[in-house]
C-alpha cells in the first residue's frame, strides 16, 4: 500500500483535468486492504474509487476525500464440471485490455466484443460496460466487494449487481469498493454472433456469423479505432472518455421519427430501445472539431466530447450543458451524462 499527499489527479485520467487528491492511497496487493480499513475508520466518508481514470471528470478543485487507487493484478482460471465452461476469478485492478487478450488466447468465448475498452476490470460492473452487442453482465457471476456501510467484505451475485443498460447498484455510490471479480467463460473456437453491421463489415461476413475471437477482436478494434474509440488510436483526440453521453431510450412514436431521419435507433440486451448520443450530437449541428468552451471541442473524427490544452473541469462542464441543450432544442431529446464526477 502506497500512501501519498497532495498528488495532482488529471495525469491519472484519460481528460487530464482536475486538481489534486489530498491524499491518494495506492494498492498493489489486496492484502494490504484490512489496514487501509483500519486508517479509514474514523473517515466520515468511504473512499473515491479510481481505476484508470477512463470515464471520470475529477473537479478543478480536486478531491478533499482519500482516493484508493486499485492496482492489483492477477488472474485465476478454475475449471467447472462442465468441460465447456471455466470460471476466471479476476483482480479489480487488472486491465480489461489484458483481461479480453487472456481470455482470447486461452481459447474463451464471452469478452471478445469489449477489445479496446480502456479502464480496469474492478470498474466493469459499474456501468455493466459494453459494446458492439455484448455487456459485463453477459459474463459476470460475482463480485467480491468492500462494503463501507456493513463494515465487511460482501461477496455479490451478478442478479444482485442491478446491472442494466451501462448502470448498476455501484453506479454514483460510494458504498462498495470492487476487490474482485468472477467471471463465466464457454470454451469455443467461434465467438458470440456478431450482431453489429460496422463489425461484420469489416470481417465481410453477414449479421450473426460466428467467427474466431481474436479475427472479432481485430475487427472491433479497427471499427473503434476509426472513431477514436482506442486510445492509441489518435494522438489529437486522446484526452477522451469515450461517450460522454448515455445512448438515450426512446419511445415508439420518437423512435419512429428518428429512424424516418436516419437514426441508429437499436434494441439493447436489457431490452430497452435506445438512439446513438453521437448521431443526435451530429443532428443538432455540432461538426467534427466544433469548438464548445475553453479547451473543450468536439472530437476530430466521432461526435463526442474530447478535451485540449487549457481545458479545466468548469470548462467541461459547461460544454456538456451546450450540448444537451442544443440536442433538446434541436431534436427534442434529452441526454444524460454518463461521466462520473470526482471532487468537492
Ligand atoms: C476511448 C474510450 C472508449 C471507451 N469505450 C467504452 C465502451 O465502448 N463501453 C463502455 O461501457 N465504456 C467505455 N469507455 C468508458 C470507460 O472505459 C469504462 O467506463 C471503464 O470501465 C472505466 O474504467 P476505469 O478503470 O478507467 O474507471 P474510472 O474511470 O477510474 O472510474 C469509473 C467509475 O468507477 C468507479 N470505480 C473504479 N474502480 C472501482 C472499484 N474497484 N470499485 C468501485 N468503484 C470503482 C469510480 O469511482 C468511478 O465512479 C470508454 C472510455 C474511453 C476513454
């Protein structure tokens, strides 16, 4: 366990923007975790979790409260009665990245769809990550949790996780810390049906195919990486969350309208229908590049927000605000921030 005071939080995010922890407490090992529980006992308030820092805005101000940085990493297979199928116990600080190379190399099925998705595996569950057809909660069996307000350590079943459209029971609460994870894995040569067009054009198959994980997760990643989706992938869009915004869940008559306009309007696995945040985005005006406030643009190739010199936690801000207006007053529908905020 590493303790250290006044460490400024923006390199630790993928915005770069935010003031500092007054003090950042980093984990290597889990065993070092009863003693952090111990010094955070006469804390009025549980801890600020941090993975990667991939979907945070932290406040100019930054962040009074200990932040617990969860860097622990490993991975266990264990096998079943089912010769087909594999539990893998994950740490919460192990990447996702590594995670979905791991699985794809041994040979399970279940991930492949989230190549290219930065950010630990500890910050899954929080919003049930997804893309391109598949979610954490496809896979996931249990987590095992820090609970703050029992005082103890909670082993919680994924149907207790509430686990919907990118939310769940951990969504904006301070309440468990995530230590590790099981997930369930099929052992197959074939992924899961690729049930997105952009993916099965890229591999030339048709909607549904199954092909081999590691050719679904090049395609995936090629399709991400046009959108500035990875990364890596674009030095002038890199201080990115990815989406901003959550896909918004629309009604039959809205639905209908905006598919007449050309929408992307697509059935979720949690069975709600829900619009592209990025083409309303691009409907309400906003192009590519389109300067917002201070530092902050819309990205140079996908209709989110990305940040620049200069930018501040303020200037962000006020950007997402212009855009949720200008999408309501343009398209009469209402967006939903998906960032999570740290700070006082
Ligand atoms: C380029 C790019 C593309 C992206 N694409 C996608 C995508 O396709 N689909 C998608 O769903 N997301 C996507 N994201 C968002 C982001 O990658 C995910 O939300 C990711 O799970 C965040 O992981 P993190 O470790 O960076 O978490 P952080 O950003 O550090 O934290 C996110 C939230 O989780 C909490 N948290 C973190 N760790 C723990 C823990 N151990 N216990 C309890 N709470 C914790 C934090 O307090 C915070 O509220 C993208 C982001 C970027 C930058």
């Amino acid at each position: 366990m590493r303790v250290s005071y006044g460490v400024p939080l923006a390199p630790l995010t993928t915005l770069r923007i935010g003031g500092q922890a007054t003090s950042l407490v980093e984990f290597q090992e889990l065993a070092d975790f009863p003693d952090f529980v111990e010094e955070m006992r006469h804390s009025p308030a549980p801890p600020v979790c941090l993975g990667e820092g991939s979907n945070v805005l932290v406040g100019d101000q930054g962040c009074a409260t200990p932040v617990l940085r969860m860097a622990t990493r490993g991975l266990r297979v264990r096998e079943t009665d089912d010769r087909d199928r594999v539990l893998v116990e994950v740490q919460a600080g192990h990447p996702l990245r590594d995670l979905v190379e791991t699985l794809i190399s041994e040979g399970l099925v279940g991930m492949e769809m989230l190549a290219g998705i930065p950010g630990t595996t500890g910050a899954t569950p929080v919003q049930n990550v997804g893309a391109y057809g598949q979610e954490v909660s496809d896979t996931l069996r249990s987590v095992q949790a820090w609970d703050w307000e029992l005082g103890r350590r909670v082993t919680l079943n994924a149907s207790e996780c509430g686990l919907g459209h990118r939310t769940s029971i951990f969504k904006r609460s301070r309440r468990w810390t995530v230590l590790s994870l099981l997930f369930s894995l099929r052992r197959a040569e074939l992924s899961t049906p690729v049930t997105y067009r952009s993916v099965a054009e890229e591999l030339d198959v048709p909607l549904g195919s199954s092909v081999p994980p590691a050719q679904v997760a090049q395609a995936v990643l090629t399709v991400r990486r046009r959108k500035g989706m990875v990364l890596d992938s674009s030095e002038k869009d890199r201080r990115s969350i990815g989406s901003v915004f959550f896909s918004p869940e629309v009604g039959g008559p809205t639905a209908a309208r905006l598919r007449d306009l050309g929408a992307p309007v697509a059935r979720f696995p949690d069975g709600s229908t829900r619009v592209s945040a990025s083409w309303l985005i691009r409907q309400a005006g906003f192009d590519l590049n389109h300067p917002l406030t201070h530092g902050v643009r819309i990205s140079s190739v996908h209709h989110t927000l990305v940040a620049d010199e200069g930018a501040s936690a303020a200037a962000f801000c006020q950007a997402v605000d212009i855009v949720l207006r200008q999408v309501l007053d343009r398209t009469g529908v209402l967006l939903t921030p998906e960032i999570d905020f740290i700070g006082d």
